[in-house]
C-alpha cells in the first residue's frame, strides 16, 4: 500500500511544481522549429539554414559576432551566417542559435536576468573551448549545455514570486536547490530540465545540466560517458568564471582530480587551459 503524502505543504509543492512546467515555460521558438526539421534531415541544406538565420537580422549578426569571438579561434574574420555555417558547421551554429533564441524567450528581469544570460554565455564559450582542446566531445553539444545549464533560473525569475531575492541570495552557493526547494518549492534544475525537453534538446545535455552540482559524485552517477564529460567540462568552466569574478567559495581542489579523469586528460593539462581563460575573456 503506498504511503499517504506527508503533509499539505507537500501537495502544494508539487502543484506549483506542476504548474510551472505545464503552463510557464516559454514556447520553443518558431525559427528552431523550422531549423530543427531542416538539421533532422539526411542531407542537411547549408543554404537553407543560412537563409533562415539570415532572415533575422538580430539573430545573424549575433550569429556571426559567436563566430568572430576568441572562444571560437577561427583565426580568420567571418562576415556572414553562411560563413559561420560552412567554417563552424550546421551543428554548432544550431547550437549556437539555440542560445540566441533562449535568451530572447525572456522579456524583463532587470540586471539580473541579464547577469544570468552573460554568465551563460562566458559558461558556455569556456566549455565550447576546452572542449576544442579536448577533442573527445562536440563544442556544440557543449556550448548548449552550457547555455541551458541555469535556464531554470531565468524561468523562475519571471515566474516565481520572491525569487529575486533567493536568487540573489544563493548566488554563490556550491548548490542552491535545498534553499530554491525550501522556498519556492521546486528548484532550477527541475525546472530547467522541463524547459529543454520542451524544446527537443537532446538527452544528453538534459541529463547533464540535471547533474551539474553533482560533481563531488560524478564517476558514479548513472549517466552516459558524454552526461559526465558534459558535467566536468561545466565544474571546469564555472571555476573559471568564479576566478574571473574573484567571489564564492572554490570546491576546486577537492573536483580537479575528478574533472581530469572524467576529461581523460592531466590535471596540469586542466591547471593550464584554466590559465589561459582570462586572456580570452577579456578579449571576447
């Protein structure tokens, strides 16, 4: 016989759980969709991608801005989407469109909804970038899921009464969930996962920004090899945004070690490519 709910602040919980989920996510965009059916193709159209972004202006000049940044290290000056297209490739302008249009899906929130999307953007360019270094794992893939890793945050923040001042409350903790969970009655993973499965993002990157302040745990969870990679590739990008911001308290010491194995790489390797972000954030 299956055990009676604990009490009514439970049921509640779960209906404002429910209630967000089901009716507060922002729609998948028009422009994804139409992109999405194009990229499920055999044979992807270069042109018809490029002609899709390039038909809003805002989004391909924000297209190609991704694609001049130092995170990217083309080393040569791209002028157009279908540049972007032909020397990054469908899947990571795909990815990188994605985020464009997930921080357009946000109207308000003042100056902390737009710290949240800059530190996604400086997230995802140093996941993209060691990932490059890596060459064990896609940049885009993780460049999304650098992106989407605290989208349930924005989604809060436009939608939960009070969150504001949770969220200036828990920025700097290892784990907010508990404090989002005693306050709120969900917390930004949950929500965060519901927005990307509603948006068709592949598994992989919901299971790995479901596990993202899971690091201290990481080789046993029960996750796909690229979920872990992606999570690794997450602890290692937001110690480098907590340098860059010089704030919080660092758990790095206790993580390197994790991260390097996951990564299939050394620590000095880890240690090094930290070094050498500021120079690329400054620059970008």
């Amino acid at each position: 016989m299956p055990a009676p709910s604990n009490n009514s602040e439970e049921s509640e919980s779960m209906s404002i759980t429910d209630e967000i989920l089901q009716t507060e996510l922002p729609a998948k965009p028009l422009m994804l969709s139409r992109l999405s059916v194009e990229m499920q193709k055999d044979d992807p159209d270069f042109m018809r991608v490029s002609e899709l972004i390039s038909a809003d202006v805002g989004l391909a000049s924000a297209v190609v801005k991704i694609a001049n940044s130092p995170y990217v290290g083309l080393g040569r000056r791209i002028a157009s989407v279908q540049q972007a297209v032909s020397y990054l490739g469908l899947a990571e302008v795909f990815g990188v469109v994605t985020g464009l249009l997930l921080r357009r899906s946000f109207k308000g929130g003042g100056a902390q909804m737009e710290r949240l999307w800059d530190l996604a953007a400086r997230r995802a360019g140093s996941m993209a970038w060691l990932a490059r270094q890596l060459r064990s794992i896609n940049s885009d893939r993780a460049y999304t899921c650098g992106l989407f890793e605290d989208c349930g945050m924005a989604v809060l923040l436009m939608r939960a009464s009070g969150y504001a001042q949770t969220l200036a409350q828990i920025e700097h903790m290892s784990n907010p969930c508990d404090t989002e969970r005693e306050k709120h009655g969900l917390d930004h993973v949950v929500v965060g996962q519901g927005l990307m499965q509603a948006w068709g993002l592949p598994d992989v990157i919901v299971a790995a920004v479901g596990c993202h302040h899971d690091i201290g745990k990481l080789e046993s969870l029960p996750i796909s090899a690229e979920a872990r990679m992606l999570v690794a590739l997450s602890a290692f990008a937001n110690e480098a945004l907590r340098h860059q911001e010089a704030s919080g308290q660092s758990h790095w010491p206790a993580h390197v070690s994790v991260v390097a194995r996951v990564l299939e790489t050394s620590e000095q390797h880890i240690e090094s490519w930290l070094e050498e972000l500021p120079a690329l954030a400054a620059a970008a």
